[in-house]
C-alpha cells in the first residue's frame, strides 16, 4: 500500500510540474486519479499498473529534463546568421568576400 501511495505521488508530481496544474489540464489529473482509484482484478494486475505508472512518471519527467538539456545547449536556437559571420571571417582572413545572397 505504502508502495502505490509513492508511485500515485510521484504520478501526480510529474503531471503537475511537466503538464500543468491549470483548470484547463484538470482532465489530466481526474485521470490519474481515477485509475488508481479504479479496482484491480488480480494482484498480478495491480502490480503491472503500478509499474507502468511509475514508469510513465519516469518517461514524463526524463522528456522534459532531456529537453532542458537541448535548451541550454542551444540546440533550438536559429545559428544561421551566426554562421553566416564566421564564414564572412574565414572568407576575409584568406582575402575572399563571399557573394551576397539573394532573397526576393
């Protein structure tokens, strides 16, 4: 029991923090709530759903650490210009300019 009671906390941490607590996300947690609350037909069945509860929980809050990460790596942000200046550089330290670009 103590068991269920963690992984039901740790659900709805993750809920919480990863998909909102807003009246508009509600629906999320009345899901949540309402498969633990719904009876298991064996303790086998139980025990898988608690699992992938856990589980679930552990994929929710891997996705957005794993996204922070590309975030501070700057992977989302446009390095098009910023690329465009190094190779204008690389192209001036050999005494080449690079043709502008036409964009209609």
């Amino acid at each position: 029991m103590a068991a269920a009671a963690s992984v039901y906390r740790r659900v709805l941490k993750a809920v919480q923090k990863h998909v909102g607590g807003g009246a508009s996300k509600q629906h999320f947690r009345d899901f949540v709530a309402a498969e633990f609350r719904a009876p298991a037909v064996t303790e086998a069945d139980a025990r898988a759903r608690l699992r992938l509860a856990g589980d679930y929980a552990y994929l929710l809050t891997s996705v957005h650490h794993h996204k922070d990460l590309l975030f501070s790596y700057n992977i989302a942000v446009d390095r098009s210009d910023e690329m465009k200046k190094i190779l204008n550089k690389s192209a001036a330290s050999v005494g080449l300019q690079l043709p502008d670009v036409y964009q209609p």
